[in-house]
C-alpha cells in the first residue's frame, strides 16, 4: 500500500490517479473529506498530528509526504510524521522538498526543509527528496481576477523563473514510489523555459481566446495578499526568490527530462489544460 498526504491538491491527486492505474493500492490522505480517483481508498487526517496518522501508515509500504501549509510556520515539527512512518514500519518515504534548500538555504522555511530532509536521510528508510522550483499552478492565485475582470496582478511581471507542471512533478513521484533505482536521490524539478508574470498572462490570454490585462503589484502588497494563505515566514521567502532569483534558480534542470523520458511540459500546456478555473 502507498499512503499519499494532500491528496487532493495539485500533486497528489494526479499522483494518487497514476499509482491507482498502475495498480498500486493508494491510501489518499488529506484534512478535509474529498473524492478521489477510482481505486483509491481516502482517509481523513491531519498532518498537525502525527500520532493520528498511525492508523493510516500501519501497513503501508511507502509514503509521499506533502507538508501543508501550516507545517512550514515557525514551532512545527513534520520530522514527527517521518518518526511515526519508521514506527508504523513504512519501508520507503519521497518528501516533496522544495529547490529552495540548495539555492537559498538560510532562509526560515529552507532551514526547517533542511532539517525535514535530514530527518527523512537518516531515518533508516529507503528515500527520495524531490526539489521542484516555482509551481505552474501558482497561477491559480490569479484566478479570481481573471474571472472578474480580465486582469493578472503580480510582482515582479518582468523576472521569470522556469516554474514546473505539478502534473510532472506527480509523475516524477510515481517514479520514485514505484522505481527502486530512486533510492537515495535527490532530485531538481523546473520546466522547459523561463517564464515571466507577464509570460504567463499572455499564456492564459491565449487558451482564453481573451485579452488579459497585467497589473504590477508592489512587494508589500504581493506579500499581503500571500500572508493571507500562507505562513508570512513563507510568502517572503517566496517572495525573495520571485523577485531576484538566482542564476540557479532560472536554470533549466534536466531530471524531469531524465526520469520521465519527455521534455517537462511549458506552462502554456498547464494554461490551455487548467482554463476553467479562469472562465
């Protein structure tokens, strides 16, 4: 059995899809009741507590952890969960990291990823940490402004990092759950290119068949907007990277590539794909 956490967001559920077809039984976990795709079972939890998640790993063979937001604020301790899998007598673990603990690693957030990946590294489980930049699907911040007025608002609309399918980064995870030949590695997620704010508006204009207006956001009012469903700790180390991102983190890396055969999907194939949320 393969225990997957946030199942129902934008990794986890094409993530839970693909191991169901694959034949795989898929325990799909997430806080609140959801549908899930066919063939799998689904479990209410919360990751907060990870004594409760004994019920849901005994048995398991494998996890794919996904820390929720609340996780990443100051005092949490996800470390737990990978102690409760060890004791539960899970054989395999693949953390969803974030690039950010190589290209940034003392930043507040990366610092706790840091110590999570080293918790899970010496866990005596078998492992893989995947490490995806910027997500495509961040773009759904947006989504409500669209809806209403045909207007993109962001930072930065002129400074583009090479954001990544969640679609990928769910195959790539399959991979590593299913792949023994995984096992140890580390590995960094982006998409094809490099792509701006204002890239990405002329994206969703296109599968639109609309105009789409981009409206340039301060930093202030960019981290107002994120501290209201984020910890403020990780709107501003996403808002350091979004704004003056390093060569690493406009590099176009090869492991999607590398693991899954094809070339990462360009944001674009995310837009014409993901529409009609902005309808």
């Amino acid at each position: 059995m393969i225990v997957v956490t946030g199942a129902t967001g934008n990794i986890g559920r094409p993530l839970t899809r693909a191991l169901a077809a694959a034949g795989e039984e898929v325990t799909a976990v997430s806080r609140h009741p959801a549908a899930v795709p066919d063939g799998a079972r689904h479990v209410v939890a919360d990751l907060a507590e990870p004594a409760g998640l004994r019920p849901v790993l005994t048995g398991a063979e494998s996890l794919f952890l996904l820390l929720s937001g609340d996780l990443h604020a100051t005092g949490a301790n996800p470390a737990d969960i990978v102690g409760e899998a060890v004791e539960s007598g899970v054989r395999r673990v693949v953390l969803l990291s974030t690039l950010g603990v190589v290209t940034r690693p003392f930043g507040t957030t990366r610092i706790a990823m840091r110590a999570l990946e080293d918790a899970v590294r010496e866990s005596g489980l078998d492992w893989a940490v995947l490490r995806p930049g910027g997500f495509a699907s961040n773009a759904l911040w947006w989504a409500e402004s669209v809806r209403a007025r045909r207007v993109v608002a962001a930072p930065f609309g002129d400074v583009g990092v090479p954001v990544v399918d969640p679609a990928d980064i769910a195959a790539v995870a399959a991979a590593c759950l299913l792949e023994d030949r995984h096992t140890g590695a580390a590995y960094e997620l982006t998409g094809p290119e490099v792509i701006t704010p204002r890239g990405q508006t002329e994206a969703l204009a296109a599968a639109l068949g609309a105009p789409v207006a981009f409206q340039e956001l301060t930093r202030e009012e960019a981290r107002a907007a994120m501290a209201r469903s984020m910890p403020a700790e990780l709107a501003e180390d996403t808002l350091d990277i979004l704004g003056s991102p390093s060569p690493a983190e406009q590099r176009v890396g090869p492991d999607v590539e590398r693991i899954l055969g094809r070339a990462p999907r360009p944001f674009a194939d995310w837009a014409a794909r993901n529409v009609d949320a902005f309808r």
